[in-house]
C-alpha cells in the first residue's frame, strides 16, 4: 500500500515541487500545510506515515510543530525541510526526534532517498 505523506511547507512552489517528487514514486500525497499550526491540525486529521516539515515557516514554525506532534505522536516519523545556515535548527530538531533533515535546495535523489530510509 503506498505511503501517506504530509507536506507542510509555506512556500507554494516548495509544496508543488516535494508534491511532484514523490508522487512520480509512488507516494500518496494525503495533505498540505503553510504553516505549522495547520501542520499540527493536518496531522491529528490525516495520521500520516511520514510529515516533511519546512522550519521556517509563519505562525508556528516547523520545530515547535514538530515538538506539538511528538508530544502526543512521539511514534510520528518527520523529516526536517532547512535552508543553509540552520545548523542550529536542524540539530534542536533532531534531538527532539525529527528523523533526518534536508537542506534547500533540494535534488530530487535526496529527497526520495531520505524518505526511503524512513518510510520504505
Ligand atoms: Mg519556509
């Protein structure tokens, strides 16, 4: 059965573009989030296999929307979306259990490859 994956992300062309990647592989895209409240919402709705979370984002960004889920799905399996210069970010990310992280801009390789090695 294909996996369910969650986009969130507040940069349209970012969405369309994570959107046309994996559904070219097989994936089923079951939401989309611009911002990290509505990830959280989109999250309790769809209990999706895996979130891609932008960190920069309006409103809440990506590592307290990460955190809000955890607290409640610390089972839920996230990827980090940052730009260069993050490090920081991404690194509080992963200690509070994001599963890998991808930096802007993305090769599309990258993107399936960490997927794969969280998802399958
Ligand atoms: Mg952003």
């Amino acid at each position: 059965m294909a996996k369910n994956v969650l986009i969130c992300d507040d940069a349209a062309f970012m969405r369309m573009m994570i959107k046309d990647i994996l559904s070219k592989n097989g994936y089923n895209i079951v939401g989309e989030a611009e911002n990290g409240a509505k990830a959280v919402e989109k999250f309790e709705e769809t209990k999706p296999d895996l979130v891609l979370m932008d960190i920069t984002m309006p409103e809440m960004d990506g590592i307290q929307a990460l955190k809000k889920i955890r607290e409640t799905h610390p089972e839920a399996c996230i990827i980090m979306c940052s730009a260069m210069g993050q490090q920081a970010m991404v690194i509080e990310a992963i200690q509070s259990g994001a599963k890998d992280f991808i930096v802007k801009p993305f090769q599309p390789e990258r993107v399936l490859e960490a997927v794969k090695k969280v998802i399958g």
